[in-house]
C-alpha cells in the first residue's frame, strides 16, 4: 500500500514539475526536481529494498499530502512572482554565470585550499569535521581567532559558487572545459578535495546531484526548451549523467569511511600539513578492508522525518514549541558580539530531546533528515506546511536578482550569491539556520566590498580619463565658444 501511494504521489509531483518548468526558472526547478528525488524516489527505493518499517496510512498520506501542499504553494508563488516581475528573467542567472572572470574562479577555488591548508597546520583534523572525531578529547571545537570562521565560511561560499559557474560554463559554451584547460583543472582539484573531505555543507553526493542538474538545466536554456522537453529530446544524455552520478556515488561510498583505517588515520593525527595531505590523498582511493564501518549506500530521507514528526503531533501532542526557530534566529548572531556563552544547539538536538526522533543509521555525524516542513511542523503545527513554501520563495526572490551593473555587481558578490542559489536548491534536507545566515553574510559582505567598489569605480574612472587625454589633441577638450 504504501509503495501505490508513493509511486501516485510521485506522478504528481512530476505534473507539478512540469508546470514550474514553465516559469523557466532554473533554481526553481533544481529545487522541485531535487525535491522529488530525495523525498520521493530515495524514499521509493527504501520501500523496495524493505528496510521501511510499516506505517499509519492516514499519517503517511498526510506526510504526502504536506509535500505536494508544498510543491503547489511553491509553484503557484512563483508563477505569480514571475508575472509580478518580483524574480528577473532566468537569463540573469545564465547571463551574470557567463560574464564572471576566469581568473575569479580559480582564484575561489584556490582560496579554499589555502585558508583550509592554513587551518589544518594550526588546528590539524579539527579544520575538517569529517575528521574532527578523531581527535576526541583534543579537538578543537572553535577558531581562537575571530576573522578565521568567517574566512574560511566565505571562501568556501566563494569555491561554491565557482563551481555552480564553471559547470554552466562548461554546459553553454562549446568546449569550454577543454578549451580553458587551467579552470578545470582548477575545478577538479577542488572538487576532489571538497568531496573527498566531507566539507560540503548539503553533503557530497547531493553536491554532485546537483551539479548535474544545474548542467542540463543549463543546456535546456541553451537549447530553448523546458526541461522535461529536453529529458525526451536528450534522453542517452540523461542516462549517461545517471551512470556518472551512480558511478560517483558508489565511489564516494567506497572511501567516505577510509579514515577509519589505522594507518590513514594516524597520518591525518601527525600534525604535519604534508603528511596530513598524504593521508588525504590515501583516503581518497577505495580500500578492500574498508567495509567494516560502511554506511549503507541508501538512507531513510527527509520524508521519514516529515511522517514522524506528524506522527508525534498526532499521536502523543508532542512538539518542539517554537524552539527551532527561535535557536536558528540566535545562532545567526555572531558569536564575537553574542552576549554570554553561545551553545551550539542542532535541530538533531531538539528533534531527540522533544520528539524522540533519531538517527537510524550509525553516521559519521549524528544526523538527521530534517526539512524546513518538518522543522516548521514540530514548531507551529499544521500552519507549519504553509510556512515552508512562503520562506523558500522569499529566499529565492531575494537572491534572483544576483547584482549585475550596481556597485555590489563584484564578481566576489556575484559568486556568493550562485553559492546561496545552489544551497537553496539543495534546501530539501536542511534546516532554517541556513536561510537566515545567507541574508545575513550578504549584508556583511556588501558592507565589506561596497568601498572596495567605490574605489575600483573611481580608479577606472581616473584610467578612462587619462587614456582619452593621452589620445585626444588637448585644444579638442577645450570648450567651444
């Protein structure tokens, strides 16, 4: 029964798909595919392996219909907003993506692996929290210097959003990736590193999703067609990047426990940057004896969380009260202006405390597959479902409307906001911390770049000047009587 459900429930959201694809939005539509993909095919493929335990009809439907609740108010919003003129044309995502600097995304790219090389020389595994752990007793839990977060939080957003232009690069433009040979190196090496790490913020294999839709979006905009017109036309194309992606995952799954090995462990534990980097470099080619602390290749998604979180509203009138929302608003406050001691507090946190909703998985990190509609649930009931959808596309009008000829039109202004783009994409397992914290390092690093702007204004200006000067007869720029 529950598999009949699914599979219904999943055609829908297919039809809504098609009809947000008309908006031709392209984060609008990762978003929704996205959405289908990890609330309803994972979920589906759950159901099929068996590892799904059985569950109450009337609370499953209505985990489902909370989604489809979702997907309808997310879509409609954006029709509307798209006739209001609210989000731009999709060509500003496509067009702003085109203009950025070659030299901006491999210096983003680099930046990373530099603030990262420094943090590990300083602070060793803790600089990772892949590899926090094994540290234990000894790890590093903040920075001791208050500019060391933000630049390396801003740095990573900076490679982030390198890396969501680079693939649209390479999907509009002929031949890009070979032709500009030096960004994809660039590109691979970062990637490498950042996968292999476990540094992405929305995970891993997510990241790699997502990177692969944003490419065929990309190539249906070029194309001038929907996607779903695209998946019929381009159908071998589709496969193909579904073999890659299965291939990538497997892969990752394959090395994503590699530290547990003895050996790469201790080096990573040296405290030596080169010997810390072999040990990376180790961890990223599979091991046969690495099975023994495997993750399974499938988990239970954010679907799971939504229907316990109905369940323990149904049932026992169980809730969090607010308190999500409440510590996602106190944890955007900077910790160096926070008056008094800041606790790190989770939504995984309040979801065990609260809800006695856990894990079932033994993760790297406790982790669960919270979503903003199961976030916004447990805090303020049904009306919770109505929020979710309203927050998302407000998030992403803000955040359309990437600066283009304005003094914040810097290409360090442009990058963050494709990163923030990318994870609102990504924002079907996640929680509302993220969604605060991006308004909030925007206006930060508006306030950072705005006289950086003012200045290189002013000294093309002065160059402009000087070459019309240089070329032009001095009785010319004379006034005529």
């Amino acid at each position: 029964m529950e598999t009949i459900i699914t599979v219904l429930f999943i055609a829908l959201s297919l039809g809504i798909l098609f009809i947000a694809d008309k908006a031709k939005n392209p984060v609008a539509t990762v978003h929704i595919a996205f959405l289908i993909v990890f609330m309803g095919l994972l979920h589906l493929a759950g159901l099929l392996e068996g590892y799904e335990k059985t569950y109450d009809i009337a609370y499953y439907l209505l985990a489902w219909i909370t989604i489809l609740l979702y997907l309808g108010i997310f879509t409609w919003g954006l029709i509307w907003l798209r006739a209001m003129k609210i989000i731009p044309q999709n060509d500003r995502f496509f067009g702003s993506a085109i203009h950025v600097g070659d030299g901006w995304l491999i210096a983003a790219f680099f930046g990373w692996l530099l603030i990262k090389a420094f943090l590990v020389m300083k602070y060793g595994v803790s600089a990772f929290s892949l590899f926090k752990g094994l540290a234990r007793e000894s790890a590093v839990l903040h920075y001791t210097i208050w500019w060391e977060m933000p630049s390396e939080m801003y740095l990573r957003a900076f490679a982030v959003g390198a890396s969501v232009v680079y693939v649209v690069k390479a999907s509009w433009m002929q031949g890009y990736w070979r032709t500009h040979w030096i960004v994809s190196a660039s590109f691979l090496l970062f990637m490498s590193i950042y996968i292999g790490t476990h540094s992405s913020i929305v995970g891993p294999r997510r990241l790699m999703i997502l990177l692969v839709f944003i490419g065929l979006v990309t190539m249906a905009h070029r194309k001038g067609v929907t996607l779903h017109r695209f998946v019929f036309m381009r159908w071998h194309t589709i496969i193909v990047s579904a073999v890659i992606l299965l291939g990538l995952a497997v892969y990752y799954q394959s090395i994503r426990n590699n530290f547990f090995q003895p050996d790469i462990a201790e080096k990573l534990l040296s405290g030596n940057p080169f010997t810390f980097a072999e040990g990376v470099a180790q961890g990223l080619v599979p091991t046969s004896n690495a099975n023994d602390h495997q993750a399974k290749l499938l988990r239970t998604g954010p679907f799971k969380v939504i229907y316990q979180v109905i369940e323990q509203r149904g049932d026992e009138n169980r809730t969090t009260a607010g308190a999500v929302t409440t510590n996602a608003f106190r944890m955007v406050i900077p910790r160096i202006i926070y008056n008094g001691n800041k606790e790190d507090l989770n939504v995984n946190d309040f979801f065990e405390n609260e809800m006695d909703i856990t894990a079932q998985w033994p993760y790297i990190v406790s982790d669960i597959a919270a979503s903003l509609p199961a976030i916004f649930i447990a805090d303020f009931g049904f009306i919770g479902a109505l929020i979710a959808p309203v927050v998302m596309l407000l998030w992403l009008a803000g955040f359309s409307h990437i600066p283009r000829k304005s003094l914040l039109a810097h290409p360090l202004m442009v990058l963050f906001f494709f990163s923030t783009l990318f994870n609102l994409a990504a924002t079907v397992e996640g929680t509302f911390i993220p969604v605060l914290v991006s308004f909030r390092d925007a206006i930060i690093l508006a306030v950072i770049l705005l006289p950086l702007s003012l200045l290189r204004n002013g000294l093309l200006m002065k160059r402009r000047r000087y070459r019309i000067r240089k070329i032009m007869p001095a009785e010319k720029l004379k006034p005529q009587s």
